[in-house]
C-alpha cells in the first residue's frame, strides 16, 4: 500500500491529498500523550471538505482530553480490568437477556 504524500493547510493538524481518482480530500493528524506518558497519534482521512474534517478533529480531541473514551494501552493490566472495559464498551450494543448472560459466564 502506498502512503499518500499529505500536505499542509492553514488550520492545524489538518492536511489535503489527491485520492486514486484525483480529487481533493482531506485528513487529520492528531499527536498527544496518553495518560501513562507515551505519544500516540490517531489519524483519519477521506473527508471531502477541511471544516469535515475540523469538526472530526474537534470530537477526537474532545474525547482524548476528557478521556471519555478508555483507551487501552496499559500492558500491565489484569485480565479481569481488561474484562471489565470489554463488558462496559460492548454492553450498548446487546439486546434482550444477553448483558445478563454474558455478566454470568464472566462471573464463573
């Protein structure tokens, strides 16, 4: 796979390239330090427009400075911790008995 060439814009951390098919998208890069001190960085691309992209950035930010989102990054973690963020981030998305159920085959 080839990395795109991206280049600057005005706004910060926002950057524009030309598709396979030679249109205009846009793309973020955002660079920060986890809660144990290690840089990461989280990028996304294929916006149409820069405010597209802007507004994504915005949410991203938001979430990595309230740290809303738990982001799983520490090797060290037990696998009952590890268990407990899987259980919490994939409960919305069971219907009926099934958080119950799998709550139960945890617990065992």
């Amino acid at each position: 796979m080839v990395r795109k060439k991206l280049n600057s814009t005005k706004k910060e951390n926002i950057y524009w390239y030309y598709d396979s098919n030679k249109k205009k998208k846009y793309a973020y890069r955002y660079k920060f330090y986890d809660h144990t001190g290690v840089r990461r960085e989280k990028t996304r691309q294929n916006f149409n427009s820069s405010i597209e992209a802007e507004k994504a950035l915005i949410a991203l930010k938001a979430t990595v400075l309230n740290g809303g989102e738990k982001i799983i990054f520490n090797e060290n973690m037990t696998i009952a911790q590890w268990v407990d963020i899987y259980f919490d981030r994939k409960k919305s998305k069971w219907k009926g008995t099934s958080p119950k159920t799998y709550r139960n085959v945890i617990e065992m």
